[in-house]
C-alpha cells in the first residue's frame, strides 16, 4: 500500500515474487506528539526566521526519538541558538567510540547578536551510524559543571536547579523547510529547561544523511487479495498445519486473508500452479478455468490423507501446469471428487459458498508469499491458496497450493493498467492520474459501471468522462486522486465494465 514514480504509462515487467519494498530513507521519527507549528515561547524563534526555515506542510516532532536506517553517514550543521548558555551537542558511534561535537558557538545568547543563520550553515563534522536510535545526546557546558540533559529516547529529561529539558525533530526539504518527509535531512531543536518561555531555540542544528535513492517503480502486481478477514497467524484446528511447517512455508510478518477474493491486475496472466500437499482424507480438485475454456485442474495427489505419508513438501513443489487468466477475478473452484459424487464446495469470490452436504461450510484462505515462499502483507505475483473443505477442525489445509503469475502480452483496452502516486502528505490529494479506455474494436463498446474496490478505495477518488457507448477507434478518459487517510502504503483498483468484461486498473500510494 507517493513512491513510485508517477508517469502517464508504466512498462512493467513482473519479477516472481517481488514485493513493495518499505519506504527507503535515511532517517526516521518515532513517537513523540506531532505539531504544526513551531514551539514557541518568548523569542518566536528568531533563529529559525533568520535560518530561513519555515513550514511548507510539516509537522514538528516533540519528545520524539530518531532512527537511522541502516549505517548511514551523519553529517552535522550548526544553525545557531538564542540560549543563554553555551549547549552542546554530541554524536556517538556506539560500536567505534568515536564522536562529533557541536560546541553551540554560533548563538545570540546573551548578546543578542546572531552569528549563523542561513544556508548553507556552519559545517560541522561527519561520523557514521549504525542502524537504530541515532546516539544523540546535549550536554550544558556553561555554567560548569557540565550536566547531561537530553539523551534521544529518553527526553524529556529533568535539568538539575531547572525545568525539564526536551527535544524536537522535523523533517527538512532540500530548500530546508519543513516537510513530512521522510527525508534524509532532520531539524534538530532543544528546550535546555532554563525557563519558561520553552521555545526549542536553546540549540538548533541539522543532521544530514545520504541522499535517499528513488524508490523502485512498484511491482508488476498481478494477483491481489481483496475482502475476507486478515489474520496474523496460520488458520489451525487438529493437524496443526503440517503440511506448511514440512513445506517450509511460514509467516514473515504478514497476514492471511481467510474468505477473501483474489483479483488479476493488469492485462491478465499466465498462471501456474504449484501442488504443495495436503492432510484431507478426502480428495479435493483445484480447477483454474479462463473465458475462452482452457482449465487446469490439479487433483491433490500429494496429501497424506488416511495414508499418513506426506508425499510432496518441500520447494520447489508439484508444478501443475499453467492456464492463461483475464483481468478481473481469478476463476478458479475446488471440488470435492472422492468420495464421490463430485461436490462444488468453494469458488474464488463466493466464499464460504455452500455448506458441504452433511458437513460443514467449506472455505478458503489466501496469502500473498515471497521469493522463499513466506507469507507476507504486502501484494506480490505468488498466492499461497488454502482449503478448508467442511471439516470441524478449521485447520485450512485440506489442500495446499501456490498460485505464480506472469505478465502475458495481450491487447487491453486501459492504458496504463496502474497508477503509481508517490509520496502524498496524509489528508492531503495528490494530483489527478488519468487512465484511458481505447475501443480496440470496430464496433462500439459499451461503458458500464466504473467503480473502486481492493484494499483501500476509501482513499481514492474518480471522475469518468466516458460517455456509455464509445465509438470504434474511440478513446476517452478517467482520473483518480489519491488522498492518504493514514501514513502508510494504500492499495486499491479502478474496475471498469468494458463491454462483457471488467477490466482492472491497479492503484497505488503511500500516505507520509
């Protein structure tokens, strides 16, 4: 669920496996109370005023600690300070020992004059990071002796004969204003705790890190679960999942989508499917049909059923063929076929489906899987497809499979068939993105509903500007506006009825 670079055509190519990736950046605030304005007491922060630093959209981080992600290269400038006293700021490398000062020697203090000011600062030194709470910490120096009065991640702290001490980050742009980010540039502000004006100009200065690299455009992401209920643990009842634990397949920090859909993205997929076994005493059928007839079925023939002998396992699996899907909703039916007579007990879609006669509500539950095949949150091009055929135990593995899609090069009438939005401010609408609907054909085609769906749609918005019949050769248009309701990846899909099928646009943003 912004990031990807946004562009009116995206050329995908899908990789197996490959899933968003989390937002790459150098630094990261946690915790803390968030403000959209300076904290200001009696000096209405002069410093950052004759710094140039303003606000365009951000927030403030008070009482907030600071990460690093990975081992980055910290950089540190003096911008100034109004403190009376002479504040000091301290750098360490935890593993090394080695540190960088900031002796707080460009301030107003006492004589009113301010030294620094605006870009580019004072340079002060550069120390490398490893990955974590970035190991901060201010020292008084003056009066003497020194006293320790902020350490990140544990602020505020109590300042001996004074108020408490705290401290406050913020993101900074390349112009040096404050943004939401991330960004590889924070704002760094202390309250010494020498007064009551708690102002946070006692030190100001900035931490720079690595420039942040682009992200990657988003996956090719051509299987999505949508619906259902997520859970963060395997569905288990009697057999404890055998069947997964032997495979190898685990949780990696995902979820499980128990009665959920699975949709195709894009211009549809060549699907292949992988038996992994079962524990079913009965035998099940997976079938995977498409609109021109071709199916594929899988009969379940690794299971260990009343044998007890576990006869498939490990990757990489049973392949079971492929079969060639359209956009939309997977087609794809389990059916219970010994003991006969055939039984039609879950479709993709219509879950839980029927009740089993003489048994129970069968069901299914899908998760997405990475390149090891653990199960994950976010979306990528392999499903791991469970089966609870109607027995009492509700363990969802009376057949195991996984479903890997790839791209396949056919005409579709939507271009492009995703839209990637970037970085957006949460609570705030991104610029419009525009799809458009080619009539390929030399008929008419007709325009039915176009509607959101998938994970997140509240956080997207369209305008058509399809008329219901479009000419042959035709074109017309849609737009969508993403407008991030927390910070976070959304995911959602622009589904169109284009003729006698629905077509599906992927969308995609992340919430800042």
């Amino acid at each position: 669920m912004h990031r990807f670079g946004v562009g009116t055509l995206l050329c995908l190519a899908v990789t197996a496996g490959f899933a968003v990736p989390a937002e790459a950046a150098g630094f990261l605030i946690t915790g803390g109370t968030a403000t959209n304005t300076v904290p200001e007491g009696s000096s209405g922060h002069s410093v950052l005023g004759q710094a140039g630093i303003g606000f365009a959209g951000g927030s403030i981080w008070v009482d907030a600690t600071l990460r690093n992600e990975g081992d980055i290269a910290l950089t540190v400038f003096d911008v100034g300070s109004e403190s009376a006293w002479k504040d000091q700021f301290r750098i360490f490398n935890s593993t090394t020992n080695a540190n960088v000062t900031d002796s707080d020697n460009h301030d107003a203090g006492t004589t009113g004059v301010f030294v620094n000011g605006s870009a580019p600062f004072q340079f002060v030194a550069s120390i490398t990071q490893s990955s974590g709470v970035t190991n901060l910490r201010f020292w008084r120096v003056q009066p003497d002796p020194d006293v320790r009065i902020v350490i990140n991640g544990s602020s505020p702290s109590a300042v001996s004969g004074s108020g408490s001490a705290s401290l406050a980050f913020a993101y900074l742009d390349d112009t040096y204003q404050i943004v939401s980010g991330p960004t590889n540039r924070i704002l760094v502000l202390l309250e010494d705790g020498s007064g009551d004006d708690r102002d946070y100009d006692d030190y100001v200065g900035i931490l720079e890190g690595p420039p942040v690299e682009p992200p990657p455009p988003p996956p090719p992401v051509v299987l999505s679960i949508s619906g259902g209920t997520q859970v963060g643990a395997i569905p288990q009842g009697n057999s404890g999942n055998q069947v997964l634990s032997q495979a190898g397949v685990g949780m990696a920090g995902g979820n499980i989508w128990v009665d959920g859909t699975l949709d195709i993205l894009g211009n549809g997929a060549m699907l292949t499917l992988y038996d992994v076994g079962s524990e079913s005493h009965w035998i099940n059928e997976l079938r995977l049909g498409n609109t021109t007839g071709s199916t594929l079925s899988d009969l379940d023939d690794h299971f260990r059923g009343t044998t007890k002998s576990f006869t498939n396992g490990t990757a990489p699996y049973q392949l079971a063929g492929t079969v060639v899907q359209g956009s939309g909703v997977a087609d794809f039916e389990f059916r219970r076929i010994d003991p006969t007579p055939e039984y039609q007990i879950v479709v993709n879609g219509q879950s839980p489906m029927m009740m089993v006669p003489e048994y129970d509500f069968a069901s299914i539950a899908l998760a997405y899987l990475n390149d090891s095949n653990q199960i994950v949150s976010d979306p990528t091009n392999r499903v791991l497809v469970l089966l609870e055929d109607g027995g009492a135990d509700r363990d969802y593995d009376d057949y195991v499979g996984i479903l890997e899609a790839n791209s396949t090069p056919a005409p579709y009438p939507i271009s492009p068939n995703s839209l990637a939005f970037g970085n957006v401010p949460r609570n705030t609408s991104s610029s419009p993105m525009v799809v458009t609907i080619t009539n390929l054909g030399s008929n008419s085609l007709k325009i039915g509903t176009i509607k959101l769906a998938g994970a997140n749609p509240a956080q997207f918005s369209r305008i058509s500007q399809c008329p219901a019949n479009l000419p042959a050769g035709g074109s017309c248009t849609a737009s969508v506006v993403f407008t991030p309701a927390f910070k976070n990846i959304a995911y959602a899909t622009l589904e169109f009825k284009v003729g006698s099928s629905v077509k599906v646009v992927g969308l995609f943003g992340t919430g800042i």
